[in-house]
C-alpha cells in the first residue's frame, strides 16, 4: 500500500503505516541491466538463468505476459533447462509448483498473476548456495507489482537476490521513459550489442517513468469515482 499512500490519503482520508517484518529482510535487490533491444534483453536472461542454475540455486523468473512467459519457455527448452511455467491457467497445480519452487536447480518461469500467496519453502543446500534467485523481465508500470515479485524470495530472513532485465523497447520505457535519448547515449558511448548498461541513474529514471504512469491511472480512477 506504500506506493499509493497519496491516494488512500485523497480518498479515504486514511494514513499508511508500514509494518516491520518479523525478522530483517538480507535479500540484495541489484541495480536493474539495461539493454538495447528485446533480443539482447532475453538472451541475457537466459544465460544468467543458466549461470543460476550451475550454481544450485533456484530460479523465479517474473514477466508481465504469458506470451514472454511462453516465449522464454521455447529459448530455456532449446538450452535444454527443464523448468514449470506458470500463467494462471491452470489454478490447482500452481500452489503446489510455487511450494516446490525453491529446490535446488528449479526454474518456475511465471506472471505476475501467478502462484501469488504461497511460501517458497528453500532447502538447507539452497539456503547455503545463497537463496532464491528473482529474475523480473520487465518493469511493470507499477512499483507495487514489482515490490511483491521481489518479495517472493528472502521471506522470514532467508537469503536471495533480485534483478530486473529492461531494454530500450519495453513498453514502459518506449511510452514514459527517455528510451530515444539513452539509445542515442548507449550508441555514443560504444555500447556494444549484447553489453548491459548498469547505473543508479538509470534506475531513478525507470522509476520516475513508474510514478507517472501511477499518477495517471490514479486521475483515472478519481475520475470514475
């Protein structure tokens, strides 16, 4: 609720209050990696999932449709990593599928929709090998959405890590980011294809894009209210 205080506060007159957790979060939320294109963007996140998974840990791969979620099915199947899909199609396997999706080497690719609501138990060895690993595709146009996919690993003091994976053609950034500027920037600097560009700057101008677009759907919604 933290992301629309504003808005519980224009409404409803109602305060936000965030709430410790039980035990202190250690997750390490990285800097987002920037590439130019879709191609390099998934290509990349394939062979950081590869890289995951040679070290034991497992893998929850977020995207914001099930047609990516399909799409990274097909490139995972071609490297021959055996991994679930999940996209709120079939509702009574998925609890299971999220319980079991933090055994060594597992990769559960799902959207955000998905397997919501259900612990991610890790086994002693994972918990060793350094915890769940979240990888998010795409930023969401909501902060929230991305919030709960990060959510999803280092619950109760467990360990894990998230990253995200942007290009230049992600809706959110082609609609309110400066993607035209910085691939102009990227192409100055000799970003080579492939090469990710890694920076907090970046990541501020991503989430400025995040908050107008939630000022946007929040005049929307007043309106119809």
């Amino acid at each position: 609720a933290e992301t629309e205080a504003s808005e519980f506060w224009s409404i409803y007159k109602l305060d936000v209050v965030v709430i410790p957790t039980n035990r202190p979060v250690i997750r390490d939320d990285r800097e987002d990696l920037i590439y130019k294109t879709k191609r390099e963007k998934y290509n990349a996140v394939i062979e950081e999932i590869v890289r995951l998974v040679g070290e034991g840990r497992p893998v929850l791969v977020g995207t914001t449709s099930v047609e990516i979620s399909e799409l990274l099915s097909r490139m995972l199947k071609l490297r021959g990593i055996k991994h679930n899909v999940l996209n709120a199609k079939q509702h009574q396997l998925e609890a299971q599928v999220v319980a079991e999706a933090g055994r060594a080497g597992q990769v559960t690719i799902a959207t955000n929709m998905a397997g919501r609501g259900t612990d991610i138990k890790l086994t002693p060895e994972v918990k060793q090998a350094g915890g769940l690993a979240i990888i998010g595709t795409e930023r969401h146009e909501s902060r929230r959405v991305d919030r709960q996919l990060r959510g999803r690993c280092s619950r109760q003091g467990d360990p894990g890590a998230s990253q995200f994976f942007i290009s230049f053609e992600d809706d959110l950034m082609r609609n309110f980011g400066a993607a035209e500027r910085m691939t102009k920037m990227m192409e100055r600097l000799g970003v080579a294809d492939g090469e990710a560009l890694e920076h907090s700057f970046l990541n501020k101008s991503v989430e400025s894009a995040q908050k107008r677009v939630e000022q946007r759907n929040y005049m929307w919604r007043k309106h119809v209210l």
